[in-house]
C-alpha cells in the first residue's frame, strides 16, 4: 500500500469559502427531473455552515450547473432529463432552493459540467479575495463535489470536505453490480481524505469558523 497520511487543514475564516454545489430545485424538490432524495437531508447543516462561515468573515458561493448546448461536455448523453429540459437556463430549476439561498454578497457561479471550475471565473474570484482554502458541500459527494475537491486541490487550495454536507445516491446496476448509498459515501470520503483533502463534519466546521479559527 502507498503510504500517506490523514491531513488536517487549520480554517482562517477570512481565507475561506464554502462552495454550496448544485443545491437546486431541480436537484432537490420532491419530484424534480434530477431529484436526489438525500439532498433535503443537507439542507439545514449547509444553511448552518454559511451562516457561521459569512459571520466570520469568508465568503460562500452559489455554484449551479446550467445546460447550455455549445458547451454541454457531453453531459445530456447520460441523463435524459437534461434532454427533456432539465437544468435549462432562465428556469426555476437551476435556481438555488430557498432553505439555503444565498445573501447579498455571496458569490453566484453557473456551470455547465461537474467542475465548478471549469469554464467559470471561481478561481478568479477566490484568488481576488484572498480565499485559499474551500469547503466543499452538496450535491452529489461522486459527482460534482468530488471533482470540484480534486479540481482545488490541483489549483493549489485548502480543500475541505464536509461528511455530511454532500449527499448522494444508490447506483444502480450498471453492468458490475448496485452500490449502495453507504458504499457511495465510505468510498468517496475516504477518498478525498487518502490524498485530497480534510474530511470534517458540518458542526466541526461551524465550530471552527465561530472560534475563529482552528
């Protein structure tokens, strides 16, 4: 086994942002097109965290995928919704759900693949306020927030990953066999903390933050 070594990330709030992923009605309202059940479950620990994150002095940031034809990545490929109108612009669904919308002064970023920061001027942004660590959260730990961690960490931020900020969903048999919710999470958390990132709860974070720091 190649040797590693768990990493812990000290937050200074004023240099950090917590990264609020895909947290939209058409990922989290009860019938949506690409409605993931777990997502209502995060909804009160991300709102704690962006209430303790903004009064102590970081920054939060709205990050939402957008379906955009010229630049899709391939994504409608694998899920019809989007060809049948999900995530279109100028909709309801792209906009992020009232149990966590955003204040004045958060950050709004649309996207139009997994990466929220790919294509967008996040980095821009983060860089022009002094932010050099992330927190990421919500939807969906295997997806969008797994490549956004890794994306920071090759762009040389902090990464912090929240447990039980980002949710997911059961695989279906694709050809190997079903995984389950638990495995989807065991396999990505562990991931991000063998050589990625800081692994914590939300209430580990939000203590932090209202200590100032640590």
């Amino acid at each position: 086994m190649i040797e590693t070594r768990l990493v812990h990330h000290t937050i200074v709030p004023e240099k950090t942002a917590l990264l609020v992923i895909d947290v939209t009605h058409d990922f989290v309202d009860v019938g949506a097109p690409m409605q993931i059940p777990m997502a209502q479950e995060i909804l009160p620990r991300l709102q704690g965290v962006a209430q303790a994150c903004r009064k102590a002095g970081g920054y939060v940031a709205y990050c939402g995928y957008t379906y955009q034809e010229q630049a899709m990545e391939r994504m409608d490929d694998f899920w019809p919704p989007i060809q049948k109108g999900a995530l279109a612009p100028e909709t309801v669904g792209i906009q992020v759900v009232d149990e966590v919308r955003p204040e004045i002064g958060d950050l709004i970023i649309e996207k139009n693949t997994y990466s929220v920061f790919h294509g967008t001027p996040l980095e821009e942004e983060l860089r022009n306020r002094g932010v050099d660590t992330v927190i990421v959260s919500g939807v969906a730990i295997n997806y969008a927030c797994y490549l956004t961690a890794r994306e920071a960490q090759c762009r040389n931020f902090k990464v912090i990953f929240l447990s039980d900020g980002c949710c997911t969903f059961e695989l279906p048999d694709m050809g190997l066999g079903a995984v389950s919710i638990e495995d989807v999470q065991k396999t990505f958390l562990t991931t991000i903390a063998y050589g990625c990132g800081h692994v914590m709860s939300s209430k580990e974070a939000i203590d932090k933050l209202e200590a100032g720091g640590g």
